[in-house]
C-alpha cells in the first residue's frame, strides 16, 4: 500500500461511488489530498498547514484528517509508515482520526505520539424555538473587530477551556489567547459565507460571541460553527443557549441543510444543551500529536 497524492476534483468522482467516510474531508478546498487503496480498504488522507502568526518556538504547525472505507484491515502499522512519509521533518503535527478503532490508536501510541483527546461531533437539522432573554443578539460592527477577537481570546483561553474545548493542543498553553483571538479576527473578517453574532446586555456591554461560515459542495449545502462562548459572570444564564439558537435559525435560512459543531468529548455542559436543541452526536475523533520538544515541555 502506498499513499499518493491526488487532486481533489479526482475525489469527486470516486468518492461519489461508495466513499460516503470521505465526505466530510472532500469539504476542503486548500492544502493536499493523498489516497491509499488496496483491496482490504481504501483511505482518504487531508493535509494542511495552520498559518497562525502565534507558533509556539517557531514551529510551523500542521494538521492531517484520516478517513478510512472500513475499519476491518489490521495492516494501521503500514498506512503509519507511509504517513510518516509525507510528515514533515520539524514541525508540530496533529493527527484526527476515527475513534473506535483500538488497533490503529496502538500503533500511534508505539510510534511516539502524543495523545491528546477525544473530539464528538454533533448534527443539527433544525433551529429550536426559544423564550425571549434579557439581551440582544446582533452581527458584529465592524469598528468592533478588535474589541471582541481580544475578547475572544481572553474567553477561550480560560483554564476551564483550555485542553477541554477547542485546541486539544497542550503546546498551545503558553500562547492560547494569541491563537483564539487570532482565530476569532480571521472569521469575523471572513467572506460572505462566514457569520458572527453577538450577545449583549441592556448597557450594550458584550457577553459573548458564537462564529459559523457556510460549506457548499455538489449542490449540499452545510453548516459548521466554529468559536462560541460565554463571558464567566453570564454563564448558566441561557447566554448560550440563545447565541446558539439564533445562529442556528442563521444558518438554516442561508439554506443549510445540516449544521455541525465540534467539542471535546469530556465537555459535557455544552453537549447537554445541544441534545436539548435537537442536536445528535455523529462522528468521534481521536487526537495525536507529535512535536521535536515533547520531552522538553512535559518531563
């Protein structure tokens, strides 16, 4: 089995046969693709580099998505080396692929990756009805760019975010809040297909923010919410509950069909008010990663 990098309007076709696993990664319109078959299964492999500004000791940073056809073949110890391949020599490299699938996470932990989590995805098909709150929902000025990306960075790089989240990335820890806010800045100067939305009280004071953008392929048409949370002092004030409401009803009028959102497994209080929206979890992930001074920052 050898991996060999393939264009994506290539994929099209062959995923459209019987590589229902592929979709999700077909959705990628940059970085590369590279393909592995055989006749025991067949694997999709998604590599991209993260060009943030905050590296962490100057790194370059990537990311690889697998999917796999099926989850019968045993030979993960060959499809590892082949990856390895297209690794690059220095850099900080993370790894998703299917949870589930004991053998293959084996075969990371024996090459010396890094565990990191366990990431659940959830599906919505339909925007919940809510009570009307004490706070205003509303898209973002754009002389507020600044204020909420510094705002975004502060909220998501509390410790009760941090490693439970969003960056499952313990090299992250230093530099947190330079990677949200610069995530946070980057979507809310997104094109036409991206939405931010705002909760504030009755003194116009921001209590949280919640982004999305919209993914179009083949004629279906998908959600994806990204970065969402709470000031501290507003929690467990149905906040969230109604951020992520509107921004559901949002998308659904721009026509999607499905949206999805992505946590941690371990974050529970999140995931119990997506179920009570109607939300239904499809997908599992596990997170490995590699990088030249593990040792250094956890000996």
């Amino acid at each position: 089995m050898l991996l060999r990098k393939i264009e994506r309007k290539k994929l099209l076709g062959i995923s459209k046969q019987k590589k229902e696993r592929w979709q999700e990664l077909l959705w990628r319109k940059d970085g590369e693709f590279y393909l592995a078959a055989e006749k025991k299964y067949a694997a999709l492999l998604h590599k991209k580099e993260i060009n943030f500004e905050s590296r962490i000791f100057g790194l370059k940073r990537f990311h690889i998505d697998i999917a796999l056809e099926s989850d019968e073949s045993d030979d993960f110890e060959t499809l590892l080396n082949e990856i390895h391949k297209i690794l690059p020599d220095n850099g900080h490299i993370s790894i998703r692929i299917p949870a589930g699938i004991a053998s293959m996470i084996i075969e990371f932990q024996k090459k010396g990756w890094f565990f990191a989590d366990q990431s659940v995805e959830y599906s919505f098909e339909h925007s919940p009805e809510v009570f009307p709150a004490q706070f205003t929902i509303s898209s973002p000025r754009t002389d507020e760019i600044k204020i909420l990306s510094d705002l975004t960075g502060k909220l998501l790089s509390d410790s009760r975010f941090i490693r439970t989240r969003f960056t499952t990335d313990p090299m992250l820890l230093p530099q947190a809040h330079l990677f949200y806010k610069e995530w946070a800045e980057r979507t809310l100067r997104r094109c036409k297909d991206g939405i931010a939305l705002v909760a504030r009280n009755h003194l116009n004071k921001p209590l949280g923010m919640i982004t999305a953008h919209i993914e179009r392929m083949c004629g279906f048409t998908i959600g994806r919410i990204e970065l969402n949370a709470v000031i501290p002092e507003y929690r467990s004030q149905g906040v969230y509950s109604y951020m992520l409401a509107e921004m559901l009803k949002k998308l659904f009028e721009k026509g999607a069909k499905e949206v999805v959102i992505r946590t941690s497994a371990s974050t529970i209080s999140v995931q119990r008010v997506w179920n009570r929206f109607g939300g239904s979890p499809t997908k599992s992930d596990v997170i490995f990663h590699r990088h030249p001074f593990r040792k250094k920052v956890y000996e």
